[in-house]
C-alpha cells in the first residue's frame, strides 16, 4: 500500500506553494492543542505568536508575509510530523485538518457523472442490487449529454419539462440543471480529520464510497484565499433512501477528511488553476487486493467555482469565520467488488488518496464512525485552550 509519510503528499511545485495547515502541539509548560503552521522548505513552523486560528490567518492581507517571513519558531520536520501521526494513538506534533472554526460546506450534483449516479440512488432506494439496470434506463431516459447543459439555462428548463412530462424528473435533476446549487452543512466546525488520519463510516450503511473533491478555503467577505483537496464520504444507500436522511449521512464522527495544507492564492497559483484540475483518486482494499482508481475533470464541472460560493456567502447569508467549500466531484464508483452488478463498496481499512499535482495528495484510511476515538475538542475547548496559551 501507499505509505502517508511520502513527500508527495506536497505540490509538484511546493518550494513556490504557500502552505498553511495546523497541528497538535505539546509542548512543555503549555497545555497541549492545535497551532496554525506554515511550511517553509520541509520544516513546520508555529504560528501561533501571529494568529490565533487558521480563520485569522484567512483574513490577514499579509498572509504571504506570515508564511514566507514572519518571525516563527519550527515545530520540526515535516516528515517527522507525519510519522507521527501514522502511530495508532498519534504523538504530537501530528498534521490536524488545515481549518478550524470555519463552516464546512459542500455542494453536490455540480457533474452531469454524479448527477446521474444520484438519480440511481435515488430511484434504487438503497439497494445496490437495482443499480445498473437502473442505470440503463435512467440514460436511456435522459438521453443526450447533461454535461453540456448549463444549469438554469432555457435548454435546461426545456429538458425539465420534458422529463415532467415523461415522469423522469427527480429532486437530483433539479439541484443539477436547475438555477438553485445544492448547498449543504457536511460537517461541524473543528470536527474534519486531517491527512494520515482514519475517515469514519456510519455503520448502518452497506453502500458508500469517497467523494474526491477540491475545497476552497473562502474569507468572511466571501472571498476565496485558497484551496485543499476533501473526502466528502458519502453513504449512497441511507442518502438513497431518502434525500431528508442527507444530514445522516454525511455528518457522522471523522467523516470528512480536508487537507493536507490549504495552499493560498498568490501570482504562481489562482483559481484558474483550479478550473483546470485534475482530481485523481486510488482506493487500495486491505483485505482483497482490490485496486480502484478514477478521476474528476474540474473543466467538466457545471457551475463555476466562484458561482458555487456566491450560492453560498451573499446577503442572504454571512460567515463571520469565513468557510470551507467542498465543490463537487464527478467520481461515482460503480466498478463491482464483492459480487456481479453490486458496484463498489468501501471495507473497512482500505486506504483512499486523493491527489492533484498543485495540491498534494490526501491519504486516509477507512473505519467506521463508531469504533473511532470521539470527537470531544469543540468551540469551547479551544477557546479554553487560546485562553491558557501565553501570550
């Protein structure tokens, strides 16, 4: 299997990146906690003398300068922080999710592949047994490519009316070729699990998988600083069986993965890049040998990036702390693994990483939510912890 300690985990071109992230520190006379750091070279330094939260940093206009030159004590090396985060019960210093207190926020059904993946779920209840033949029927249905679509366009509401009329029409289809982007709450603030760290299944669901995303980390003005790569996991039977059991599914203990650094925007990486990305996926089975690797083409997704966000942040609604933004991925895996027309499933352990090459790669290994330590360092326990940190 893929080793997390390997420095490709960082950009193709990180000696130019900069990269922000967090840790857990321990460090003598201070109560243990999380600290922002920077990457500078392969050492980790603390921020913490700078900026209480990764929001903070967010905001700052100087946030270059904090990464490439602020005065900063090293935490170690990288390679260092990661093996010790590879231990079965981690030693600090070890890499946590880049944000903290920032909403995260996730918008599905941004491909024309998952939006016809979604309607399957849908229309099989569940069951991954309906799937292909459903499948069939369901293209056979639509007809045409919805990729070239754009949602809420005079064409598109033509298609909607003919599926209407033909009975085709779903809840799915209206979030992916209506005017309305499906925004959801994927997981509480402090609560994502950063890169080496096991990512949690709910373990009522039978039918699941990763979900590649690309996430952009956007200030309280509503501008987008940077962008990570996410695991939105994603529980394809209990989502199937109904669209209300949406927060059920997808905000469980460890079930978000973000990381491993956000890289901020600068002249040498733009959004631009990330309409252009490529985002590849490798799942290895611990106990099957079973190899499955796929990818998204952001130059495929339906809307805009910064449409996405303005669907997200505008008058009707305000993110004090700023957010995190998953936007999508049109990685639906239906490759069979445990039996003739039953698709893919997750097993327990296997190891999911995604990558992109002015990204990095985010590695995690797959358990479930209930056997994971729980999640217990909230708001308040780190407002306790910024409290006691000396100044």
């Amino acid at each position: 299997m893929t080793p997390t300690d390997d420095l490709d985990c960082l950009p193709v071109d990180a000696a130019r990146a900069l990269l922000v992230g967090r840790v857990w520190l321990a460090r003598e006379g201070q109560a243990p906690g999380p600290a922002v750091v920077a990457l500078r070279g392969h050492a980790l330094v603390d921020l913490s003398a700078q900026v209480a939260t990764m929001a903070d940093l967010l905001e700052r206009p100087d946030a270059a300068w904090l990464v490439q030159e602020a005065p900063a004590p090293e935490i170690g090396s990288l390679e260092a922080v990661l093996a010790n985060g590879r231990q079965t019960a981690p030693v600090a210093p070890f890499l946590l999710a880049p944000c903290d207190v920032q909403a995260i926020k996730a918008c599905g059904v941004t491909f024309a592949v998952s939006l016809l993946e979604r309607v399957i779920e849908e229309q099989a209840g569940g069951d991954p047994h309906r799937a292909q033949t459903l499948r069939e029927e369901i293209q056979t249905l639509i007809g045409g490519d919805l990729s070239r679509i754009q949602p809420g366009s005079s064409e598109a509401m033509a298609l909607k009316a003919e599926l209407q009329a033909r009975g085709g029409w779903s809840q799915y289809m209206e979030v992916g070729i209506g005017p309305d982007a499906e925004v959801f709450s994927k997981a509480q603030p402090l609560s994502a699990v950063g890169h080496g760290a096991r990512v949690g299944l709910h373990p009522a669901s039978q039918w699941n998988n990763p979900e590649p995303e690309i996430v952009l980390a956007v200030d309280a003005a509503g501008q987008a600083r940077g962008a990570t790569l996410g695991n939105d996991v994603n529980l394809r039977d209990i989502e199937g069986r109904s669209a209300l059991l949406l927060g059920k599914a997808k905000d469980n203990n460890a079930s978000c993965a973000i990381g491993p650094f956000i890289r901020l925007f600068d002249d040498d990486f733009s959004l631009d890049d990330v309409r252009t990305a490529k985002v590849s996926m490798r799942i290895e089975g611990a106990d099957d040998g079973f190899i499955l690797e796929g990818e998204s083409d952001m130059r495929e997704i339906s809307r805009d990036p910064l449409d996405l966000v303005s669907q997200t942040w505008g008058a009707h609604h305000q993110y004090p702390d700023g957010f995190m933004l998953f936007l999508g991925t049109m990685f639906s895996p239906i490759q069979d693994r445990d039996g003739e027309g039953q698709g893919f499933t997750h097993h327990i352990d296997d190891r999911v990483s995604i990558s992109t090459p002015r990204l990095g790669r985010l590695t995690n290994v797959v358990d479930r939510s209930d056997r994971l330590p729980p999640w217990t360092f909230g708001i308040r326990a780190l407002i306790e912890h910024l409290a006691r940190r000396p100044t």
